[in-house]
C-alpha cells in the first residue's frame, strides 16, 4: 500500500512539475516577445503540435516562434495530409466572442420561421460582400438574425451616415434589407439617436475589423461571405448545450422582430 502511495504521489508530482515548466515557458517566451516588440498586444502563448514551434496571439495575428524567439513565423501551416489549414482552425477555437457579452439591443432583429437557429452579424452598409451573405440568407428559414451596423469608414466613407439613416427608420429591418437586397436608399435622417459608435467600439473591443463578421450561439467568429451550404454546416456545428446559455439582453426594434427581407 505504502509503495503504492508512492508511486502515485510520484506520478502527480512529475505531472505538475511539467504543467509549471509549460506554463513558465509560456510566460517567458510571452516577455521575450513583448520586449522585442514593446508595441506588440500579446494576448495568448502555447506549445504548438508542429515541429516544436510556440503558437502566439499578437494582436489579431497567430504567429509561431522558437523557443529563444530568435525567428518569428508568419503565414498558415498546412495539413497536407486533410489539406486543412492549422493555423485557420486554431484562430477559430482562439477567438471567441461569448453570445451572452453581445449588446443585442443594438443590433437590428429578424427572426424567419421559428427562429431557433440564431447568428449575429457585423455588416458595413456599403461592404460588397455583406450584400452577398444577405443574398445566401435571404431564403435560409428557422433563423433569427442580429445585423449590427459596422461601418468600415476606411473603406466606405459613406457607410455611417447610411448606418445611421437605417437605425432611424421607423422599421429597420425593412431598411436594412431593402438596401441590402434592392439598394433602395433609406429616406430617413441620420440624425436620431444611435448605436454606430457604440458598434465600432465593440469592434475594436473584439478586433472584428472586416465584414461580414458572423458570431454563432457557441460564440464561434467567422468571417466571410459564406455559401449558404457553408452557413448551414456552420449553424449545425452548434451544440445543443450552448441553447440554455444566458441569452444576452435584447430588444425588439420595432417591427424588426417581424419583418421580411
């Protein structure tokens, strides 16, 4: 029995001897980084599956390093074998945007069908390719859709004040859509009060600094304007226990809740 206790005693010491020794390695190559590049926001630092490179967070970058962080790696490693990028996958499971920390009340609302599947949706009013998303979504059913008004003034300069023209009319989701969908102009004026502001922040806040940027209920970040085959397969991939999470506070908007495209 004694021998026995103290090979277990062994074994659970040897355990966390190596969990700290990861974990000091972790901290140390996240000060090496910071201090060869004092400008650089480092957020995450783990041991990679590949070749023995460190996978860090900079910004809203994944890089590798070495254990000295003597070389920075940038760009995808490849699974050639599934022809899978590792580095996609690992950004995906690394940034998260939990759905209870979503300000739902600022965001347009459209449920179809029983609304039972839900996704939110950071869209430039102006943004090609959120245009095309709305395109895929319009005839997806069983849905309900939270668009938040992100105007990438950088890109679109005119895509706040058309944010802003759509937050004020007396139904935005019939605004929203039919600009979206049949570029018909909002007549309302731009000077309501409004949330814009308050979403680019949120922006910044979580680094979404392209659109479309859509989060799931399991608070998956995916950007891109997907096929709708592709969305189908993204919505499927959220489990069932992410339904009783806390749902974060939201608000009617009208007849938004109601609305069609």
């Amino acid at each position: 029995m004694r021998t026995f206790h103290f090979v277990l005693n062994l074994a659970l010491g040897l355990t966390l001897c190596a969990a700290a020794h990861a974990t000091g390695d972790e901290t140390r190559i996240k000060k090496l980084i910071e201090t060869k590049f004092p400008k650089a926001e480092v957020s995450h630092v783990a041991k990679s599956n590949v070749l023995g490179l460190y996978e860090a967070m900079v910004g809203d970058r994944l890089v590798y390093t070495d254990s000295k962080v003597n070389y920075l790696f940038l760009g995808e490693i490849i699974d050639i074998e599934r022809m899978v990028s590792l580095t996609g996958e690992r950004m995906q499971k690394l940034r998260v945007l939990p759905w209870n920390e979503l300000p739902l009340d600022l965001a347009i609302k459209l449920v179809k069908g029983d609304g039972s599947r839900e996704i939110a949706i950071f869209s430039d009013a102006d943004c090609p390719f959120c245009r095309r998303l709305e395109t895929e979504l319009k005839d997806m059913d069983n849905l309900t859709m939270y668009t938040f008004l992100l105007p990438i003034e950088s890109l679109h300069p005119d895509a706040g004040r058309k944010s802003k023209m759509i937050w004020c009319s007396a139904d935005r989701a019939k605004a929203y859509y039919d600009f979206m969908l049949q570029n018909l102009m909002p007549t309302s004026s731009p000077d309501c009060d409004n949330p814009v502001e308050k979403i680019v922040a949120l922006g910044q806040k979580y680094r979404i600094n392209a659109t479309p940027t859509m989060v799931f209920r399991d608070g998956r970040i995916v950007s891109g304007a997907l096929p709708r085959d592709a969305l189908e397969k993204e919505l499927s991939k959220v489990t069932e226990n992410t339904k009783t999470a806390p749902k974060a506070k939201s608000a009617e908007n009208g007849k938004a809740a109601a609305a069609k495209p």
